[in-house]
C-alpha cells in the first residue's frame, strides 16, 4: 500500500468528514488525491548493468635509436648531423621506422639546426614515416651540406624538401628556404674555373633538378649563391616581342621520355619552324602508324616560386617539342599535336 503524503491526508480526511455529514465525497476529489499520492511517491529506477568500457588500443612499445652523420668540415668549421628515429619492435616495413628529429651540431655540441618530424600510429604501424639523407657540397665558391627528407605516404615525384646549410659571414645557417618540385635530385655540379690571360673566372655552382613536366623530365639548374644565402635559377631565356623583351621558356635537353605505340593509321600534326606561333603559318606534316618519330629537344618555361617557409619550382603550361617526323624538323605543341607521336600528360 502505497503512502499518502501531508496534504494527502487532509484531502483525503476532509473526504471522509463530509460522508460522516451525510456527503459522499466527489470522485473528483478522490482522484485528486490519489493523483497527487502518486506523483510524489519514490520511484525506483529498474538497475541496468553497465557494459564494461571497450579497451583502448595499446600502443606498441617503441625502440629508439641514433645514427650519426660525419664529421663534416667546411668553412674552417666542423658539424655532425644527429637523425634520431624510433623502430616498432619485431617489424620491418617502409613504415615500422620513422625519423623523430634532426639535429646539426658543431664541435661544442651546440646545437646549431633542430627539427622534428611527425611519426603518429595507427593498427600497429607508423602512418607517416619520415626519413633524411645527407651528403656534403664541396663547390668553387663555397660547401656545405645537402639534407633530402621525404615522407610516406606522399604523391609520386614528390621532390623535398631539399635544404642547403652553409657558413654565412661565419655563421652557421641556411642557403635559401627548403626547395620543393615535382621530380627528383639531380646531381651537384661545382662551378667550372677557367684562367682567361691574369684572370681566374668562377662559375657559379649548381644543383640539377630532373623536374617533372607533365610528359617528360628536363634538367634545371639551380644556382647555389653561397654568398648570399640564397638560391637562384640559373638559366634565364629572353626573347623579343612587339612589346619588348619578354622571358619565356629555355631550350632543354629531354630525359625519361616514353612514347605510346600509336593506334591510328594515320594523322597530322601542326609542326612550327620556331618554337613561337607568331613566326609564319605551320606545315601540316603527316604521322604514320609507321612514321620515324625523334624527339630532340624541349621548351619549357621554368619558374622558382618563393613562398613565405619555401620554394617550388614549376613548370608553365604551354610545352613546345621539337622533333623529326620523317625526315622533317620543326616544333609542335598543344595537347593534341603531343598526342599524335604519343606523348600523354601523366602526374
């Protein structure tokens, strides 16, 4: 039996009251009371057991290592690269080792250059994965050090960053903000020194990019400016217009140039005696199935974008290829006139 509270009570007295007096209490006022007994009445909540909490995914224990790079002497001065890395025990994969940090150190073990580098996990396995090599510039105009870092995942051709450190004005720092492309590192070529007479003449030294166009590689040049501190394109091309000279696209030598067996029998392409669609009318030159089809050159305009932690190098839009068709020498260009001696953009 359910209890009935104060004010209950007195309802409910206040009912029986008025039956003693000969009046039956309303049932209004019965259910009025019994409501109110009701509502305020305890209510026991049904007990659910509580499902034990799912087990947070342990991390594995990781192992961590150092590898030393040099000494390396330059500028009268002596510097150590430190890579420190962590393994996952018990695994060997591109992504069961991951680079933590990178230091370069002097002779006193100050720290001149320190930087880290992400290594998150996720199922067992570093997610990304960072790894650097290092090797020393020795140039005519000045040497350093050369530091390549990459990570997996990234896209394909995803060149960088490269950074250069020297000895600034006696100081240790770098030469020029990290250099990204699309493409790969080339090879480091010091300065040609030449006597003219009395006169020594220095070259400036240089890194080669094999930067990616779209169809092909090119090799640029990178001009390394030690005094300075600062990296510069090497190659400039200049060319007369209505309006002036105007810099446009350098000729360059093609590397990993790969063409698709043509399908059709037959067709055309728009084949220039410049590489510039103001100078004269194209010949119509005709590709066989059967053709002899050599690609000799390229144009490319190449730029070096500064940005405000980096700089890329990019490649402009419009690639003209100059080829032998048969016999017949001249420049194509445009989608379609690539595609007819099979050559497809990619990347």
């Amino acid at each position: 039996m359910q209890l009935l509270t104060a004010a209950s009570w007195l309802l409910f007295a206040s009912a029986i009251l008025s039956a003693g007096c000969g009046q039956t209490p309303s049932p209004a006022l019965i259910q009025s009371a019994n409501l109110h007994s009701v509502a305020t009445a305890p209510i026991q909540q049904p007990i659910v057991p509580t499902p034990q909490s799912a087990k947070a995914p342990v991390s594995p224990k990781l192992e961590a290592f150092e590898e030393r790079k040099g000494p390396f002497t330059f500028s009268g001065q002596i510097f150590t690269v430190v890579l420190r890395s962590l393994r996952i025990p018990g695994k060997r994969s591109d992504f069961s080792e991951a680079l933590s940090s990178l230091d370069i150190i002097d002779a006193g073990d100050v720290v001149q250059h320190h930087e880290t580098f992400p290594h998150p996990i996720e199922n067992g396995d570093f997610s990304e994965s960072c790894s650097a090599s290092v090797n020393q510039l020795r140039g005519s105009n000045g040497s350093g050090l050369l530091i390549d870092t990459g990570c997996l995942p990234s896209a394909p051709l995803s060149g960088g960053p490269w950074r250069i450190f020297g000895v600034i004005n006696g100081k240790f720092a770098p030469v020029g903000k990290p250099l990204y492309a699309t493409g790969e590192m080339g090879d480091f070529i010091p300065g040609k020194i030449s006597k003219i007479g009395n006169l020594t003449q220095i070259l400036a030294d240089e890194l080669r990019i094999r930067l990616f166009t779209g169809y092909f590689f090119v090799s640029v040049p990178v001009r390394v400016n030690w005094r300075e501190g600062k990296l510069e394109l090497a190659q400039h091309c200049m060319y007369q217009t209505g309006h002036g000279f105007v810099e446009g696209g350098c000729e360059m030598q093609v590397e990993g140039l790969e063409r698709v067996h043509l399908d059709q029998e037959i067709t055309f392409v728009r084949m220039f005696t410049e590489s510039n669609e103001q100078i004269g009318p194209p010949a119509h030159i005709v590709v066989k199935k059967e053709s002899n089809v050599e690609v000799l050159a390229a144009k490319v305009f190449v730029t070096l974008n500064e940005g405000k932690d980096s700089l890329s190098l990019d490649v402009g839009e419009d690639i003209w290829v100059k080829v032998r068709i048969d016999g017949k020498e001249g420049w194509i260009h445009t989608a379609e006139d690539l595609q007819a001696i099979g050559l497809y953009q990619s990347g």
